[in-house]
C-alpha cells in the first residue's frame, strides 16, 4: 500500500470516508491537440471541481496533473458533490468546442492517516473504480450505494453496472452509475472487464496439468514467442488445457483472447471464414478472407486459440502469414502434429500420470455416484482401470460415467475383455488412440440398437441441432427416448441456444467414431439424402434462424447434392439448383458471398436443363451475389440470361426482378439513362403485378438515381412512397434500406431532424437483423447529420468507425456514395485542422462493431434532444 499525496486544504476526515478519484478521459491526446491552450482547460477544469467540492465539504486530498483525489464525511454529499462537477464541466464553453471529459469514482471505507495522507486498501479500492469508469460518467462501490439515503429529491438515482473485477483486488466489487439530469448516460461497458474473450471456462479443476500450464503461462507472456502448439492424440486434454491456459495469460492481451472451435471446419481454405466469424467479421467475398483478418487484427496485442487443427492442417501457412502480417498476434494450437512453420513452439501434451489419472476417475466417478471413495479395498481395481485407460482424460470420464450402471470390478473386466477384443489394429496408430478406441467402442455396445442407430447416424450432423432437425434425418424408432440414453451415457452434448431451444451434439472424436460406425450402415446413403433434402427444404422454407445456426450443415447438404448430381443423379440437381436459388436473400445479407457464388455456380451448371423459371431464378441471384462483389460485367451477363428465360416462361415478377436488377448494374457503373430506363420498366411491371414489396424496391432504387442527379425532391416524393409500403409489410430488411435512402434525401433537403429520425432508426434495424453494410450506410448517413449540426469531432468519429466497420466487413462503399461522404468530411476537416481530425476519426476507428451503433446512435439520441 502507498500513500496518495499531501493535505491540501482543512483537515482531513477521519472514520468512514467517502473518497472521490477523478481525471480526465483521453489528457494526453487532448494536450496533443490543444498545445499551449491546454494550460488554460486544466485550470478551468481544477476550478471547477474544487467549486464542486467545496460547496459539498470535500477536501482536496491530493492532486497530480489532472487527477484529483478528494474526500468527504458524507457519502450523499460526495456523489452531489461529483454530480455537481460534472454538470459545470460538461456546460462550460471549452475553447476547443467540446467537453473536457471526466471519469469519477467513489469508494466508502476507512484508512489511516500518515504523513498527511490516506493509506488503505479502501484507497486503492477507490481508485481502481474510478479507473474503470469513461470521460463523463460517474460511479460509486456497492459500500457507497449501501450508505447512501435515497438522493430521490435531488434528482440523482442509480444504475447497476453488475459486478467486475478490478486490478490487485480478488473479488468482483459491484459497481453503480449515478445518473442525474444534466449528466451523460450513455458509456461502453466498464473497462474493468477482461480482456474481450469467449474462451469457454471449463467447470472443475483441470487435473494434473499444473507443469503444463505453468510452460504456457511463461510461453504465452512472452511476446517473442508468437506459435505455441499444444500436440497429443486425441482425448488427451489439449482443449481443456489450452482454455485454461489462454484463460490465465488474457491479461497478457488487451485486444482479447478468441476461442476459434475447427471441429466443424472440413476444408483448411474456411479457417480464414471460422476465424473471422469469431472475430464478428462478416465476410462476403469482396475482399479475401486473410486480408480482412490482418485488417481487422491489426496491431493489437491478441490472443487466437485454434482448436482441432489437424483436420486442417494445409491451412497452416495461413497461420504463418497471419502472424508475420500481423506482430503483436499470438496464436495457441491444438492439434495432433506441430504445424511445422517456422518459430514454432511446441508443447506436447502427455496422457496424465497415475496419480492425476486416479484423482480424476475419482472426480468423474462422484459425479455419477456419490458414494465412490479410494479405499485399501479397491485401491488395486481403480488403479488397473487407470492404466488400462492409458491415463487419457476423455477415456477416464467415458468410463467413470458407466458406474451408474457397473461396479468398479464389472467395470475393470468389462475394459479388459474390450481391450482382448481390439486388438492387432492398424500397426501405425498409437496404442493411445486404441485405448480411447476401445472405451467409445465400450460405450457405444452398451445402447441398444436404436440409440446405436441414432448415435452413428447423429455424425451427419456438423452443427447442434434441434430435436426437431434429428427426427426426421435419422428417421429411427423410439428417437426421444434413444437420445435421453445418449445423453445419459455422456455421448452427446445438449445444450440451449439464446433462444431457449435445447440443441444437440457429438464431440468431434465421438463423431469421428459414429462417422465410422456409419459407414458400415446398410441405411447410411439414405441417411445423408434425408440430411441434404431437409436442409434443402429449409433453404426454400426461408427460415432464417435456422439457416444462421446451422450454416455448416447447409454447405454440407448443398455439396453432397451437388456432387450426387454431378455423378449422374439427375433428379438432384434441380433440388440443388431450387436450394442455392432459395438461399439467395439469406446469402446477400449474411453469408459468404464467395463461397456462396461457388455454390449457386455449380448449382447452375449442373442443373442445365432444369425448367427456365427455376434456372432463371438461380441465375439472377448469382448475378445479384456478383454484383454485391463488384464484378459487374458478370452480373450483368446473368441478369440478362435470366430475363430472357424470364420473357420466355411468361414470368413477369421475374422480369421485373431482373429489370431492376440490370437497373442497379447501370446505376453502379454510372451510366444513368440507362439505369432510369430499367427501373421504370420493372416498376411499371410491378406495379401491374401488385407486388408492393417489388414496387418498394425498385422505387427506392429509383429514387437513389435522382438523388446521383441533383434531384432531391423528386427522390424524396418516391422514398416516402416506398417508406409507406415497406413499413405496411414489416419486412425489418426493407424498411432499414428505404429509411436510410430517405433518411439521406431528406437531409440533403436541409431536414436535418428528420433525416435524423430516419437514419438512427434505419441503424437499428440493420444492426438487429445483422446487416454490416447497412450499418455502415447508417454511419455514414449520420456523418452528414453530424456535419450539418457543425459538430466536427462526431462527424469525424463516425467517419472513423464507418471506414473501419467496412474494412472489417470487406464491402467497400459504392463510388457515388463515398464521394457524397467526403463531400460531407470537407467542413470536419477544415474546422477541425489535420491533426485534430485524425485523433477524431482515429478514435472512431478503435470502435468494436457494438461500440460504433451504440455511439452512432446516442449521438443521434442528443442531437434529437
């Protein structure tokens, strides 16, 4: 403990004191930008506060540059007292044209009095809460919020901020957020959080693993050490340990630590695609996916686990590109075999000792009876079991759960006589991955026959499914019934989803086991044609959610319909060709465009005689997937193929469709009579049709072309028109995209409110459904509505957070639509000057995808008010 500085005014109070941290958010950026000015803004600022505090009986403890330390008797007064502060600071006139942000905490406790100052834990309690609030929020300790009378009178209530872990302390300290009238309430999450993460944190003790992880802590706080890879064979623990051991080094990596689970990932060419969802980075194909992670990585200090890596390993050079592009990038493997790249650090990971392997049985074994102990009697028998299991963790748990059914010496015979049984298997494998062989295999010939069925035939399964999915693939008797005993031999996992729905899965060796088991089944062809049909059916049911959670099982039945086709089953292909065409809209807003276009591609070619309204339907939404890529020659072939298929079936909603599609095409490489011509074609002919959503669309469309042309009002008389009929529809997508487009309109009419209005409740919209090019559309509109209120600095921030959200996404701006953002940036630019504008746009660009919308959208929630 130190203490903190001198007495500067009264005497200081002694008992139960409130104590008061305050500085200012972002001091050396701001000394930066103002220079000499800021010699005049930390007086102002000092001012202030002592203002403040005097008024409310604080005394000035101790003061460093522009931090304060402040103490009070009463806890009521010290958070009127910080209330008070932050109402003079963020309504006094700044020079620089904006707050000068101030974060404050408050503490309650007690703490010796030495040398003039205050020393306790209650001290550094203190100021550890003010260090994790931002510039203009104020928060106060659970001991503080307990103290205090209600405050109702004076206008100020609180906000839990839940519980968090602050440095040097060892328990989470529930934390408050004062707000009051006149204050800012609006903040990203306390800084006090972990590093971002969502490395799994594993119930229990991890077992005999103590020597390990303490070589990884020291490998992973080494920033020389850039490759750690921990290798053994399956069922030895590598995940479990390298969760715990990326667990304990996040602090080490202030950009976060990412879990990146490859069990799924079949192709080493969708490790980039794995990694980037993780990352929350959408990618449609525009920009590949290694360029999209080194942008999005950057230069901050990252922990990435890949998990599974063996079944990928060509992608290894990848990892090493990624890491050389990339220099503060760590990255922490799991896998059979190194990855065999240069500075590789290697970790191989043992089967447990005897002793750990006991003390996990014992574990394991409690778990499933409770009245399992280590006694002189069995002592022997738990032992043999141990070292028949050959100290492989997954093993040992495996045969722990079965003493729900077994003794422990049934269960030593039953492992002896399985291990008769196996052998003289391939000379080549390790007899460690006989042995965790021989206990899936054990566990596997105690089902009886339709949980056996439903456990191989679950391996079809990529991704956790709903019950509702297994039913009708698996297609077996008793299914409800044969699952609960799979769950209840510790075979498959079951877990809820955030809606609430309990899903299903296999560990990836168990699958690998059932993928085997499989293959041997005389039904297995017809079980992976139920798998392929179904997704197929869900692709052209449109349903959404599904399609989300399980996009891998959508790639997987699309392929084996599409190769089933091309090897001659031509009833197939049609079905191929109908999903892929189905799985347009979902593609075009959430999927991976370039993926999907090598999809809809072959779907296209192999359906070559399918009947032309379907093959057009297929056409024109791969010409749409190509267009979103910018390649607008080949969008413009497909579009005209399939309008001449269209034409010729007698299909005018898909004339329609692909008019307007041609229109966009047009509109996109600037040549505008020709754009207004189509448009007005597939309006007339939607029109005629009654197709409101169509009519919306092209409508909008059209409406952007007289905005390319200077002709505001009348862009904004078709907008408000199609605001109208998408609004009627409560498509959330279509409504999104209109209100932005008249959201712009309206503000280059001068309606600045409005357009207001418009835009943040576009933003919303796009953000719920998970469109990341909408959203930056959205943030990019408000940099206009920024510009137009004269506030520079938020015009620029969002500009920063705009450019850097397209960047991660990987969809460039349209050129007509980029050269209306700068139009808007010349004012930020000028008033701001150079310097001053970079830190803004700088700042925005250190914004996560969730910051951004939140920012964009309480900005555009002041300037309303």
């Amino acid at each position: 403990m130190v203490t903190l500085g001198w007495q500067v005014n009264a005497a200081l109070p002694e008992g139960t004191i409130t104590f008061l941290f305050t500085d200012i958010q972002g001091s050396t950026r701001l000394l930066d930008r103002l220079g000499p000015l800021y010699g005049q803004v930390l007086s102002t600022h000092g001012r202030l506060l002592r203002q403040a505090a005097a008024d409310h009986g604080g005394v000035e403890v101790d003061t460093q540059g522009d931090a304060f330390f402040l103490a009070f008797p009463d806890p009521g007064e010290a958070v009127a007292a910080a209330v008070d502060a932050q109402r003079l600071l963020l309504g006094h006139p700044w020079p620089h044209g904006e707050p000068v942000l101030v974060r404050m905490g408050l503490h309650s406790g007690t703490a010796s009095i030495v040398d003039g100052g205050y020393v306790g834990i209650e001290v550094h309690r203190a100021a550890r809460i003010a260090g994790v609030a931002h510039g203009g929020q104020v928060v106060v300790s659970s001991e503080t919020h307990r103290r205090l009378q209600p405050m109702g009178e004076r206008g100020v209530t609180f906000r839990s901020l839940g519980q968090h872990l602050l440095k040097d302390l060892d328990e989470p300290e529930p934390i408050h957020q004062v707000e009051a009238e006149g204050l800012l309430s609006s903040f990203p999450p306390l800084t006090s959080l972990l590093p971002p993460t969502n490395i799994p944190r594993r119930a229990g003790d991890l077992v005999g693993r103590d020597r390990e992880l303490a070589l990884l802590d020291g490998l992973l706080a080494d920033p020389a050490v850039r490759l750690v890879t921990i290798t053994g064979t399956g069922g030895v623990g590598k995940t479990r340990t390298a969760a715990a051991a990326a667990l304990d080094a996040l602090d080490h990596y202030p950009g976060g630590g990412y879990f990146v689970d490859l069990s799924a990932v079949e192709h080493s060419e969708q490790v980039p695609s794995a990694v980037a969802g993780v990352l929350g980075l959408e990618l449609d194909g525009a920009q590949p996916g290694l360029d999209a992670l080194r942008t999005r990585i950057g230069t901050r200090r990252m922990l990435l686990v890949l998990d599974n890596f063996e079944q990928v390993q060509a992608a290894a050079p990848a990892v090493a590109e990624l890491l050389r592009s990339c220099l503060r990038l760590t990255v922490l493997v799991t896998s059979r075999s190194p990855l065999g790249v240069a500075d590789e650090t290697t970790c191989p990971l043992q089967p447990l000792d005897q002793p750990a392997a006991v003390e996990l049985f014992l574990g394991r074994a409690r778990a499933a009876r409770a009245d399992v102990q280590l006694t002189d009697a069995n002592a022997a028998t738990i032992h043999a079991i141990c070292s028949l299991l050959d100290g492989l963790p997954l093993a040992i748990e495996l045969a722990a759960a079965r003493l729900k059914l077994f003794s422990l010496e049934s269960l030593r015979q039953r492992l002896d006589d399985r291990l008769g049984v196996l052998t003289g298997g391939p000379v080549d494998a390790p007899e460690r991955h006989q042995a965790i062989r021989v206990t899936i295999d054990w566990s596997y010939g105690l089902l009886p026959p339709p949980a056996q069925a439903l456990f191989r035939r679950l391996a079809v399964f990529r991704s956790a499914v709903p019950l509702g999915t297994v039913e009708p693939v698996v297609a077996g008797e008793h299914v409800e019934e044969a699952l609960a005993g799979l769950l209840d031999h510790n075979l498959v996992r079951a877990g809820e989803d955030e809606a609430g729905e309990v899903r299903f899965s296999l560990l990836t060796l168990l699958r690998q086991y059932a993928l085997e088991q499989l293959a041997a089944d005389p039904h297995r062809d017809a079980v992976l044609e139920r798998h392929a049909r179904h997704y197929a059916s869900l692709a052209e049911a449109g349903d959404a959610p599904a399609l989300r959670d399980e996009q891998q099982d959508v790639h997987a039945a699309l392929t084996w319909l599409l190769d089933a086709a091309e090897g001659g089953r031509a009833e197939l292909a049609q079905l191929a060709q109908r999903a892929s065409a189905a799985l347009g809209p979902f593609w075009y807003q959430h999927g991976d465009v370039r993926e999907a276009t090598a999809l809809l591609d072959r779907a296209v070619a192999v359906a070559s005689g399918a009947p032309g309204a379907e093959r057009a339907a297929a056409l024109r939404w791969l010409g749409v997937l190509l267009e979103h890529q910018r390649r607008p020659e080949q969008a413009r072939a497909r579009f005209e193929e399939a309008l001449a298929l269209f034409v010729a079936e007698g299909d005018p909603d898909g004339e329609a469709a692909c008019l307007n599609s041609l229109g966009v095409v047009a509109r996109t490489t600037g040549a505008f009579r020709t754009a207004a011509d189509l448009f007005v074609r597939s309006l007339a002919l939607r029109r005629s049709l009654h197709d409101d959503a169509g009519v919306a669309t092209t409508t909008s469309n059209l409406a952007l072309l007289h905005i390319d042309r200077g002709e505001v009002d009348e862009a904004v008389a078709l907008l408000e028109e199609a605001d109208r009929l998408d609004r009627g529809s409560g498509d959330d997508w279509a409504i999104a995209c209109t209100a932005n487009n008249l959201g712009v309109a309206r503000l280059l009419r001068g309606e600045r409110e409005g357009a207001l209005a418009l835009v943040s409740d576009a933003l919303r919209r796009f953000a719920a459904v998970g469109d990341m090019d909408g959203v930056a559309e959205s943030i990019e509109a408000l940099v206009g509505v920024a510009a137009a209120e004269g506030a520079w600095v938020r015009a620029a921030r969002l500009a920063g957070s705009g450019d850097a959200l397209r960047t991660r996404v990987g969809i460039p701006a349209a050129p007509i639509d980029r050269q209306r953002l700068e139009r808007w940036l010349r004012g930020p630019r000028s008033a701001l000057g150079d310097d001053a504008y970079a830190a803004a746009v700088a700042e925005g660009e250190q914004m996560t995808v969730d910051q951004a919308v939140r920012h964009a959208l309480g900005e555009a929630t002041t300037a309303l008010g």
